[in-house]
C-alpha cells in the first residue's frame, strides 16, 4: 500500500528568487496537507549525510555546493499515494524536459538548480523526513 507522506526540499535557488510561497500553493493547490516545515541553511555536513547514496558520482560534488549556497525550505507533505503525486507534481529531475505546469518546469533552471527535492520512494520519504523532523514537529489535522 502507498504511504501518506512524502518530504521535499525548496532549494536554494528557488528560495533566493522568492518562489518559496507560490510553490507552497501549488502543493496546496495539489490537494497536500503540509504537516511539517522548516526554513534552514543545512550544514555541510548535513547536505553530505542526507545525499550519501549519490557520494561518488559525477554530480554529487555540484550538488554538495549548490545545496550548501543558501537557506533551503523543508517541508513533509501529507495525502494518498503521497511519492507518485508528488513525482507527478514535480515533473523530470530536468526542468528542461519537464512537462509544463510541473513545479521544475515553472521554477527550476537547470541542473541541480531544478528548484525542489522530492522522495522517490515510501521508504526514502520515512527515512528524509526523520533526518530533519521529530515526531513533535509533524502536525496532522
């Protein structure tokens, strides 16, 4: 069965060009409850914990960088089939290639600037969303 959450991150370029809020609307929009969020610039170290699996492929160091250049949004989202939505919402991982409407496509520009981080996975969404939130901070309603 298909878990009911799913973690992203706004990242650093999406949250220095101020589309921090419209993109919350679009997954408001979306029929997702946001039950958890955070607004933090991540520690090297953390950035190199939470990417560990991509350590040692071509785009990690890039990546390490740029996710380490500013203040990221955090946030758990909540609704049925939460991961397939929300892959569906973001589009491909290219926002040049990315259908239009999809939140790459309309606030990415490029690679890894694609503008957000989503799960890709119910056990990766457990897993991302413990790394950054306690049970206390997560709010059902």
């Amino acid at each position: 069965m298909a878990g009911k959450i799913t973690f992203t991150i706004i990242k650093p370029s999406a949250v220095k060009n101020g589309y921090t809020g419209p993109i919350l609307a679009k997954i408001h929009e979306a029929g997702f409850k946001i039950i958890a969020l955070k607004y933090m610039h991540l520690s090297l170290k953390q950035i190199q914990d939470f990417y560990k699996i991509h350590n040692g492929k071509a785009f990690y160091e890039k990546l390490v960088e740029y996710m380490s250049s500013g203040p990221v949004v955090l946030a758990i989202l909540e609704k049925d089939n939460a991961v397939e939505e929300y892959r569906k919402l973001l589009g491909s991982t290219d926002p040049g290639s990315a259908d239009e409407g999809t939140l790459r496509k309309l606030f990415g520009t490029g690679l890894p600037m694609n503008g957000l981080h989503g799960s890709d996975s119910d056990e990766n969404a457990i897993i991302e969303s413990d790394y950054f939130f306690s049970k206390l901070e997560r709010f059902h309603y």
